[in-house]
C-alpha cells in the first residue's frame, strides 16, 4: 500500500515538477500545457488506485480536479471534468453514478469560489484548498455508506485514510504551487527593480543637463511673449512652445523626483506625518474631481526611509487613483495599519480600474494611458517600494476601480 501511495504522490507531484523545470514563464499558450499535465496526472492517479489491505480501492483523482477548480474556475475545469467522466465511464463499474455525481456537483460549485480564492493570500489558498478537499471527501464518503449494510470497522478505515490522505496530498500540491507563484513574482519584481535602477541612475545625470537650456529657453520665450513687436498673431506660436517647454519640464521633475539623490532625507516614522501631508497637498484636486477621500490610520509600527520619496511615491498613486475617477467621482479609500510585523498601506479608487495586461505593464518606464502621462509615476512607485524591501499588490477590474495593496516590513 505504502508503494502505491508514493505513487500516486509522484504523479500529483509531477505537472508541477514538470511545469517549474520547463513552462515557467507564464505564456498564454502555457495553460493548455499546464491543464494537459493536471489532467495526465489525473488519469494516473486513476489508473493506479491505492489498495487497502481490506480489499477496498480508492483514488486521489479529485486532488488535481479540485486544484484546477479553485485555480482555474470554469474554463480550467471543464475539461478534466469531460476526460474524468468519459474515462470513468469506460471503466464502468457500479461506482460510475456516484462518481460522476461527485464530480458534477464538484464542477457546478467549485468554480463558484475561484474569483475569491484568487484574491486570498497564499496561507488562505493553501487552508481553503484542503478544506475544500476534505470536504468534498466527506460529502463522497456518505454518498459511499449507502452501498454499506452497517458502517462497520471498514467503512471508517476506509473513511480515514480517504480523508488524512486526501488532506495531507493537497496541502503538499498547494504548498509547491503558492512557492512557485511567489517565485515567479519575486523575478518579475528584481527584472524591474533592475531596470529602475537602470534608468533613475542614467536620468538623472540626462536630467540635469537639460533642464538648465530649458529654463533659459522658456525664460526668453517669456519675454517675446510680452514684446511689442511681435504680432498677436505670431504670439500663438509662443503659447504653444511655451505650453510644450513646460510639458517637458513636468517630464523632467518627474524623472528628477526619484532620481535625486542629493535630496535624500532620511527619517524614522510610522508614516503618519507623510501621510497627513500628502492628503492635504491632494485634497484640492480631489474636490475639483468629485472624489471624497476616506482616510483611516492606525499603524503603530516604525521605519527608516527617506521622506522625499516617500511622499512623491505616495503623491504618485493617491493622483492616479483620483485621475482615475475624473469621469464621474468616486470614493478614495487610505488606509494604513499594522499586521504583525508588517506596515500595510491600502489605497482603493472606484474608477476606472484596469485589465490584467494594464496591471502587468505598471511601472514600466513610459507606460501610461493618459494624453498628458508621463508614465513615470508608477516606476518611482515600485521603486521606492521597492527599496524598502516591501511588496505591491495589485487588484483592478476594468469600470470597477482599483486597490494597490502595499506591504512594508518593518
Ligand atoms: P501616468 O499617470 O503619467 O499615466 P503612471 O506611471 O502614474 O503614469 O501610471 C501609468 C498608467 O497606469 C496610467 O496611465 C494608468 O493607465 C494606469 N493606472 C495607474 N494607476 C491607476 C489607477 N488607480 N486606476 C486605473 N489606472 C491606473
Ligand atoms: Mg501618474
């Protein structure tokens, strides 16, 4: 028993072994493979049941089923629960109703929780997971007592290592998947916290050189334009180089804004007086837009950082956010708090949110939506997030608004 068991373990282990060494990379074209591997293993596990010594089979088929369920909802689901059945079905045999019951049932309302499975963090994912596994055991194991006289000393074998089986089985699967998905956004968050650096380290030597000809420029252009000799007519020409200098003086102090280093100012606080500050630099504009700000701060905890950026960073994603509901208002949510040893800054907008390929560009150089953007701002973002150790979560549907979740350790 004990070998079928490793067994079985190696093939519930095996598409995501297979899917760390080869198809990490997160491509569309990867789920089908990613499904095909969760389905193979399936099938394995089906082929190769774990025999008790007292005569009674039973299989771990429902342990990739249930992941590809709370992973992938409906769309994922659905073919594994087509290959389960038509493959139970040829089997035949007299548990081919109760399985496919199970599985039906399974199919309708798993997939229920997927949108709010993804949204969990990893440790709610991973207790969600075997719960739901062992749940779904449950409810298959009393389906089962019907074909029992009396629920004898069998049945509740059976019954036990059906569930510490399927429970300890699952929680392995969920460990490695969550360590995986952690990995993939730690490289995704170093690939750009190198070409940040990159960048930032380049601009601000470009920077500074161009902004003292602008200035000059700008000044003398000012000065045409109050001229008298020059026609009225001709003055619109002014305006508008006028109007372009100062766009790319914005550019620039955007770019100068993160990339100063001899504005460095380094505190330890716990962001309350940032905070304070950069609410009121911001409340004007959020009145002129109809955005009512709800602001709720009680962390406790502490940090060294430098203050500068802190509030640029913070100006960057509190404007966003109102520009984001410049349309038709909104509610803007600031909330700071502690979780254990954790600053946790939640910034929610009802704008006008963001699909999932917008929120995989954020912060990269030049990547803005906006006719006047720079696409600055959310590159300083995670870079200054970035360089107090601390994580950027991202939640957005598109006409629903978006949260950005920001964690700091302290
Ligand atoms: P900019 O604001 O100059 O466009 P950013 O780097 O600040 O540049 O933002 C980049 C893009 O990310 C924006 O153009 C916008 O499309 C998107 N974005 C950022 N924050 C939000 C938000 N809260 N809601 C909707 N979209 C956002
Ligand atoms: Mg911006």
């Amino acid at each position: 028993m004990l070998e079928t068991f490793l067994v079985n373990i190696l093939f519930l282990v095996l598409p995501i072994l297979l899917i760390v060494v080869f198809f990490d990379n997160k491509k569309k074209n990867d789920q089908l493979v990613i499904l095909f591997f969760f389905a193979a293993s399936m099938i394995l596990c089906m082929v190769y049941p774990i025999k008790l010594e007292l005569g009674f089979l039973f299989d771990l088929r429902y342990v990739p089923y249930i992941i590809v369920g709370l992973y992938g909802g409906y769309k994922g689901l659905f073919p594994l629960f087509l290959i389960l059945n038509v493959y139970r079905i040829f089997l035949g045999g007299n548990g081919t109703f109760n399985s496919f019951a199970t599985s039906t049932v399974i199919f309708i309302l798993l997939p229920l929780m997927t949108k709010r499975f993804n949204g969990y963090n990893t440790k709610m994912r991973i207790i969600t997971g075997v719960s739901a596994a062992v749940f779904i055991m449950i409810i298959y194991l009393l389906l089962l007592s019907s074909y029992f006289e009396v629920l004898n000393e069998e049945y509740w074998t059976l019954t036990f290592y059906a569930i510490t089986t399927h429970g300890i089985v699952i929680a392995i699967d969920l460990i490695m998947i969550e360590k995986i998905i952690a990995n993939i956004k730690n490289r995704e968050n170093f690939l750009q916290a190198e070409q940040f650096h990159v960048i930032s380290e380049l601009s601000a030597s470009v920077s500074h050189e161009i902004r003292n000809p602008l200035t000059v420029t700008k000044g003398f252009l000012q000065l045409l334009n109050v001229s008298k000799t020059v026609q009225d007519e001709d003055k619109v020409y002014l305006d508008y180089s006028l109007k372009e200098l100062i766009r790319a003086e914005n550019i620039l102090n955007d770019y100068l804004a993160f990339a100063k280093p001899q504005s460095e100012h380094m505190v330890q606080s716990n962001f309350k007086k940032e905070f304070e500050y950069v609410k009121n630099v911001l409340l004007p504009l959020a009145n002129l837009n109809n955005v009512e700000i709800s602001y709720h701060f009680s962390n406790t905890l502490k940090k060294k950082f430098d203050q500068n950026q802190l509030k640029q960073c913070l100006i960057n994603l509190l404007k966003n956010a109102i520009e984001a509901m410049k349309e038709d208002g909104g509610n803007l949510v600031i909330e700071v708090t502690d979780q254990g040893k954790n600053i946790v800054i939640r910034i929610q907008d009802t704008g006008i949110g963001m699909s999932k390929e917008e929120i995989l560009q954020l912060g990269k150089p030049y990547y803005s939506n906006k006719k006047e953007g720079t696409g600055l701002g959310m590159m300083m973002v995670y870079g200054t997030i970035g360089k107090m150790k601390g994580r950027i979560d991202v939640q957005s549907k598109k006409g629903e608004g978006t949260t950005f979740t920001i964690t700091i350790p302290t």
